[in-house]
C-alpha cells in the first residue's frame, strides 16, 4: 500500500498531544488535593486548556489520517491517592511548566508553515501567557515568589580590556555579569522542581527500577543546585529557595510509573535544552564547565529514562523519516 505523506508541522504536534494528555492527568489529580480556592481554580484552567489543545490536535490529525497517540489516560493516575504535595508547591509547579509550554509554543510557530497549525500555536501561546501571568501574580500575592538577584546600578558603558574577562579556571575571575546571574538563577528553579518532583516519585513509585531512577535523579539534582547556588554566592549573589519540606511523606501512587519516568524524562530533557542556552551565553570559562557537565551528567540520565521505558513497553516512538537502508 503506498504511503501517504504528511507535512512535518503536522508530525511535530505529536510531542504536544502526548505532553497535554500527560498534563490533563496531573491536573485532575491536583486538583482533588488542593485546598487553596485560588490555586484549585488556577489548576482548573490549565486543564481545561490542556484538553482543549488534545481536542484540536487530534482534529488536525483526523484530517490527515495520522494515527492518534496512545498519551496518557485515566489508567495513569489514581485520583484518590493521599495528598503528595502542598498547595504551594503545586503552584510553583503550574507556573515552571507555563514557563515550558511558553518555549514549545514559540518554537511551534517558527516551525511551521501551515497557516491553521501557525494559528493553532499562537492561541495556545496566547493563553499558555495568560496562566503564567496569573500563576506569576498568585505567587507573589501569597508571598511565595522570592526576590530575583539584584546588582548594583552600573556609571558608565564598559567595554572589555584584558582577555582575563574569560577567564574563571584558576585563581581569581572576574565578578558574573547580568546575562549569568540571569541563566544560573533560571535553571536554578528549574532543577529545584525536578528535585522535589522526583523526591515525591521516589517515595511513591511501584517497580524497584522506577524507584532507584528517582532517588539517583534527586542526587544529581541536588549537586546541580550546589554547583549554582555556591557560584551564585561567591559573588555574594541570592539564590531561589528550596520547596523539599513541601513533599508529604506519602507512599502511595498518585501516577503510573510510566507517567512518573517521562514526566522526569520531560524535564531532562528541557533542562539540557536551557543548560545548553545558558552555555551559550555564559563568558566565564568556569561557568560553561558546570554546564557541559551538567548537560553531560543529564544525557545519561534521559538515556537510563528510555531504557527503562523501552523495557517496560512504556515508550511511544515519534514519528520519523523512512529507513531507506532497510527498503534496501
């Protein structure tokens, strides 16, 4: 039978479908443990948005008779389960993956040439800005959002005179600039949510495999925050504070432990993409180290997730191009 070709902007929305039926099942369990009116209703958004981005997506693929995901379903989470996070690290929670969605969104519209796909990403981006303004503005109503770094008001326009600008091995570096106080403290965060994420996966996971991923997640995470915080500090630079005593000491499973591994594959993932921004921009040779270790530590880390995925049957392959070598 001769295959039927589809536009990659058709193909890309796979990743967001899988992403959103995931997102649609945190949700629903979140929302039956938060007690905060505010944050319950903020919560109640986000999902609605979700299932309306699975609506669309999947419209889009029956137009084109691409197979629909498997994703996520109700199997994957367990709505009764006891209380595994407090309300306010929920919130923290909701507004780093506004802060995702912003980036995947964006991408999207660059991505694409079809004009109602084009049009698809710039509603969801639209509304994905309007949570994380309210996420944003709930945070700081509740005293819950620290505050960013700051740095003393520069005189004058400088510019560079010795190469020991770059430098950071040995000895004595120069002070972080705006654009490294801004990415440490950025991935700061986002490794701080990974960190109590896993912890909670850890104390609720079933197979043993899922288990010892989690708690070696966590180890790896917290040497990513002490490598930022103490560069951070050097320079007498604030860091973000930490939400661990916001885990309960549930056991029980809100989530499969599919869900559990790729949400955590998920954030891996981001956060090699934002190390890798981050190295980029960092002028200090010192700086990019932690960051190519960072990412190098990472990358074993999303390998040892697919694994344990492949060997549980638990990974979905995207779509991809035609193996010619096998055709031939």
């Amino acid at each position: 039978m001769e295959k039927k070709m589809v536009a990659l902007d058709v193909s890309n929305l796979w990743t967001p479908y899988i992403n959103n039926t995931m997102a649609i099942c945190v949700n629903k369990y979140a929302m039956q443990t938060i007690m905060d009116p505010e944050i319950n209703a903020v919560f109640g958004k986000a999902l609605n948005m979700a299932e309306s981005i699975v609506q669309k997506i999947a419209s889009i693929f029956h137009q084109e008779h691409f197979p629909i995901p498997h994703g996520f379903t109700e199997e994957d989470f367990h709505i009764e389960a006891p209380r595994l996070f407090s309300d306010e690290l929920w919130l923290f929670y909701l507004h780093q993956m506004t802060i995702h969605g912003l980036t995947a969104y964006s991408l999207g519209i660059t991505a694409s040439r079809r004009q109602d796909i084009r049009q698809f990403y710039f509603e969801t981006h639209k509304e994905s800005v309007e949570l994380y303004e309210i996420t944003l503005g709930i945070l700081q109503s509740k005293g819950l959002l620290e505050r960013t770094p700051t740095i003393a008001l520069p005189e004058k326009v400088k510019f560079a005179e010795k190469q020991t600008f770059l430098a950071g091995w040995l000895g004595d570096h120069r002070p972080l600039n705006t654009i490294e106080i801004s990415s440490l403290y950025f991935n700061l965060q986002k490794t701080i949510l990974t960190k109590d994420l896993a912890l909670g996966f850890s104390q609720t996971a079933q197979r043993k495999e899922v288990r010892q991923f989690m708690e070696e997640l966590v180890k790896v995470a917290a040497e990513h925050i002490e490598i930022f915080t103490s560069i951070l500090h050097k320079d007498f630079v604030s860091s973000a504070i930490t939400w661990d005593t916001h885990v309960t000491d549930s056991q029980v499973a809100p989530f499969s432990d599919k869900l559990m591994i790729y949400h955590c594959a998920f954030l891996i993932q981001a956060a090699m993409a934002y190390y890798g921004t981050a190295l980029s921009g960092s002028m200090r040779r010192d700086i990019g180290l932690k960051y190519s270790s960072a990412i190098a530590r990472d990358i074993k880390l999303a390998e040892d997730c697919a694994n344990i995925m492949i060997a549980n049957g638990w990974f979905e392959e995207p779509p991809s191009s035609v193996d010619r070598r096998e055709l031939s």
